[in-house]
C-alpha cells in the first residue's frame, strides 16, 4: 500500500473515531443521573436567616426567636458587642450614637446567650453601629470571645462603617467599573464613594488581619431569587484578590416584613424545595415582625407566621444555622461522585469527615456495595450513603455480584477504539 492510501485509510480511522468520541461524549451526558446532594442525611433544602441588629430591641425580636424555637428553626443573629462611639459613615465623629442594642445591655445579652445555648449561631454586624477604629475591632473581638467562648465565625458589615472591608467601589476588582462606582454612582449615592479601608494596613480602620485569623464567611452579594444558591452556586467562595476575607458568601433579600413575606410566597416555598436550593435570606427582625396592638403589646405578624409555619411543614428541610450551611457547601466541593460503568464511586477528598452523604439517582434504582448491601433510592431517588471518612471512597453498583468489574466486556465505544488502533498499527507498522 503506498504512503498516500496509508494515509487516506488513517485518516478515515481516526475521523471515525472521533465522530465516535463525540457520539459517546453525548450519550454519557444525556445519561449521567448520579449526583451529590449538597445536604445530608436526605434533606432536601436548606433555609437559614442572617438578623442583623439595627433598631434591634429585646421586646420586638424575642416573639419572633419564640417562634423559631418552636419550629424548630435554628438561624444565625448578628450583634453589635459595643455601644458606637462614633458616627456611621461620612462625617466621621466621635459621640454617643444609639443604633440598637449591644452586648453591654445585661437584658439583651442574657438572652442573646439563651440564644446561643438554644443553637442559634451568634455573629457580628461589625463592633458597633459606628465607624470602628482598630483597637474598638481588637478588643470587641476579644470581648465576644470571652463571652461565646469562639470568635465569630460570620461578620456582617454594616453598611456604612468605613471599617467595612473591601466596600464600596471596591467590591470590584475591575479598574473600570471601580471608577463607574466611585466616580459616577457616588455623585448619585454618596456611600458608594466612601472612604472604606478595612484592608488598608495604614487606615485607623485596618483589621483585615483580624479577619483573616479570626472570621470565616463575610456577606455580600444579594438577590431576591429565594434560591441563594442558584444566584451564587459557587458559595462560598475565595477570591484571590481580596486576601483578608477567607470566603465570600451570598444572601435573598428579606430586608423587612414586606420584602420577607414578598420572598416567602407559597411559590417560591414551592420552587426552593423542587429545586433543592439553599435560602439564606437577610433580613431585618426589628424591622416590621412585631407590631403593637391598642394597648401597646407587641404580637406577631399573623402572615410572617403563617408562612413561617407553612416552611417548617417541609419535614425533609435542613433549619441550621448559615455557618452550618457554608461549612457543608464548602466540604462537598471535596466529595465527588465517579461513574465507572454500572458503579458508582464517591471520594471524599476532604481531610476530615464527612456525614450523611447523600446520592440522587433515579427513583427506585437499586444499587449495592462492594459487601453485596443493597441500597435503594427512595421516590425522591435519594440513597443516603453516611458518613465518608477522610481520604476513602465508597463503591455502589447495580450488580450485585463482587466480581462485576473483573468480568465486565468492552463497550461499543470501547471495542471501536481497539479496531482503529489496531488497524492503524496494521497499516503503517506491519504491512510493509
């Protein structure tokens, strides 16, 4: 055979074996169902709720706290450690400033620490309601650790304290859009050119060292999607050029009654648990929860508990606190799930524990481990696997025989492949 047929031949092969790869590619795509729940144990979605303290008043938010507890609901509260000592935002002043209640009111704190001994994750909105120099940042830290006995996992920034980190125009890394924000929407709204330096080691303001050692998750974008994390499915998330803050995390925009109640519709209820979605609303539980009646007593909102009540009913719902939820979304980027023919592999590569591994697969499909234990979907085709140790990997596969993998045949992809390698060492090593 001459060089050219050699190569017409060759070419033929290979053109139809990667016409072949794509068709495979595509099948294997079409027929991947085997995922991970982001959830364990079988639930099917998560909700929490970040409360931040502005105009926070013990008579106007313990109603609310009662109700969560009845739920069943354990969510995260945000607190102000210290009473402001200077203004919030531009000018900057030193005075009394009364943003809400802090720690240092013995009422409010003992029931924050109620709170907190319920499973109600407690955070900050930053030190004060005020602008906080670095020594007020140090020692609130300190001071909320000697209470809690942990630093705060979660630190909320509120809005216009010029310790605020990575704030303003610069929650943009983009030179361009820093100048639209700061230059442009800044004549229109005066805080988005602010002077904000938390991350500038020489501001009055730094703290960004603190952040790094002692705080975990910061919140920053929002949408009023319910589903958190269809807006943002890479949370948390790190980003490289903003080093102070460890991980980045999104929220649905519940920023009164009105706009939690406009979020929390039977639909959207309805979608986040078709979805499997995660919710973590921001919201504002001084802000409209608890009304006061003829005589002056608060009560509740009769349709922020109607639809509060409604949530819960969802039995297979995850009710934790956000950092629970983070924590969780950030230890399953490090369990993967492999298909390798009928078996199923999933890997934690984390170096820790892992529990209540959940696998969604068709309904009813029936899969067994290397000992020959069956697991079966159930209608939701959830299998829970359990617990995954560090570094190990479990097996699961449709037959039930533990010599599958070694009597297992070629597929048709497979056999193509061998005939075209084959045939090409045929034709340009052996036929000469």
């Amino acid at each position: 055979m001459n060089r050219c047929g050699k190569l017409v031949i060759a070419s033929v092969l290979a053109a139809a074996l990667s016409a072949a790869a794509l068709l495979w590619i595509s099948v294997q795509g079409r027929g991947q169902k085997a995922r991970l729940s982001p959830y364990p144990d079988g639930r099917d979605f998560a909700f929490s709720i970040t409360d931040d303290p502005d105009h926070h008043k013990l008579a106007k938010i313990r109603l609310v706290y009662d109700l969560l507890v009845e739920l069943g609901m354990r969510t995260t509260v945000a607190v102000w450690v210290k009473e402001a000592e200077r203004s919030n935002g531009v000018p900057d002043v030193a005075g009394d400033f009364d943003y809400g209640a802090t720690l240092q009111d013995a009422d409010y704190r003992d029931y924050i620490l109620r709170l907190h001994d319920l499973g109600f994750e407690i955070a900050v909105h930053t030190i004060t309601g005020g602008n906080d120099l670095r020594d007020t940042t140090v020692s609130g830290y300190e001071e909320f650790r000697e209470l809690f006995g942990y630093y705060p996992r979660i630190n909320i920034m509120h809005s216009k304290n010029l310790e605020d980190i990575y704030w303003g125009s610069k929650v943009f890394s983009n030179a361009v859009l820093r100048w639209f924000i700061h230059d442009v929407v800044g004549s229109v709204f005066a805080k988005a050119a602010f002077p904000f330096s938390g991350e500038v080691e020489d501001s009055p303001f730094f703290w960004g060292d603190i952040a790094r050692e002692k705080t975990k998750y910061v919140r920053l974008w929002g949408t009023s999607d319910i589903n958190t994390l269809a807006f943002n499915p890479t949370m948390p998330y790190h980003d490289p050029r903003k080093p102070y803050v460890n991980y980045w995390f999104s929220f649905s925009d519940g920023y009164n009654s009105y706009f939690f109640k406009k979020l929390l519709t039977d639909e959207n209820m309805e979608r986040l648990v078709r979805e499997r979605g995660t919710s973590i609303v921001y919201t504002h539980f001084a802000a409209g929860f608890a009304k006061r009646d003829g005589k002056g007593d608060y009560y509740l909102d009769p349709d922020f508990v109607r639809q509060m009540r409604k949530l819960a009913s969802y039995e297979q719902g995850w009710f934790v606190p956000v950092s629970v939820i983070l924590d969780r979304l950030l230890a399953m980027k490090n369990v993967n799930i492999f298909e390798v023919g009928d078996a199923l592999v999933v890997n934690n590569s984390n170096t820790f524990a892992v529990d209540g591994v959940t696998l969604l697969v068709e309904p009813g499909a029936l899969y067994y481990d290397m000992r020959g234990r069956p697991y079966r979907a159930d209608g939701d085709g959830e299998i829970v696997v359990g617990d995954l140790g560090p570094g190990r990997s479990v097996t699961l596969r449709r037959d039930e025989r533990p010599d599958f993998l070694v009597r297992r045949e070629p597929g048709w992809f497979e056999r193509l492949n061998m005939v075209v390698q084959r045939s090409l060492i045929w034709i340009f090593s052996h036929n000469k």
